[in-house]
C-alpha cells in the first residue's frame, strides 16, 4: 500500500504574482484598497528585493514579485475565496473594476477579474468542491 497523496504536503503557504518594475502604488491601492488586504512588512533578508506582501484572511499570504520581462498572466491564475460574492461586486464597481460572472459551473458562484497589471485573478464564494480522480 502506498502512502496517501497528501503525506508530503500541507497545504499552500502564498502564491506569487509577477508584476512590472514600478508597480508598489498600483498593487497598494488594488491589493489593499479594493480588496482590503493589509500588508505585510517582508523579511530583511529579501527586503531590497521588489515585491509586496500581503496578507489573506486564513493566514495565507499574496506576494508581488517584479520580473524583467513582464507579461500579464490572462489564464493561469489564484482563485481566492469569499464568504459573500455580492459584497466583493459590489466593492469591485465602487472602485471602477470590470468583473465577468462566471456560469459554466453552475454550482459555483465566481467572477473573474485582472489587477491593474493583467493579471487574471478569479474569486469564488465557498470553495470549488471536487472528487478525486481515479487511478
């Protein structure tokens, strides 16, 4: 018998965001002014290098990191959770940012939209529930 999938890991400590040079006053009034993500003083060690932190509700973190050659990540993406889908729209119109609603699953209530990077980001009230595969 074999040991189950889930041995070596424990889940997911942050995901990063590749970001343009510049891009500290944007992702501040986005992260932390539209999704009231506060911000996170970043270690020492790492601290001249440019990136922002930021921290989500469940103790997860969000980072910003810059890259050279920046291109906007359109597909892959974070999907972040909410426990009212109607309260995140309604702070996406009040700070002008364009939202799609998502109906292909129709058990899920998401919207997809971008940072002021590009960046696709999707937000589902609940969770995405799913099966494991079969082997």
């Amino acid at each position: 018998m074999t040991d189950p999938p889930t041995d070596l890991l424990a889940g997911l400590d942050h995901l990063q965001l590749e970001v343009p040079a510049g891009h500290e006053a944007s992702a501040r009034a986005f992260y932390g002014g539209v999704l009231r993500l506060p911000e996170l003083r970043r270690p020492a060690g790492i601290a001249h290098i440019p990136g922002l932190w930021f921290a989500l509700p469940d103790g997860r973190q969000l980072h910003t990191g810059v890259v050279d050659e920046f291109a906007p990540r359109t597909f892959g993406h974070p999907c972040l959770r909410t426990n009212d889908l109607d309260k995140l729209m309604a702070q996406l119109e009040r700070c002008g940012v364009a939202y799609a609603v998502d109906t292909l699953l129709p058990d899920v209530r998401r919207v997809f939209f971008n940072d002021p990077f590009g960046n696709r980001l999707e937000v589902v009230e609940g969770q995405h529930l799913s099966a494991l595969a079969e082997s």
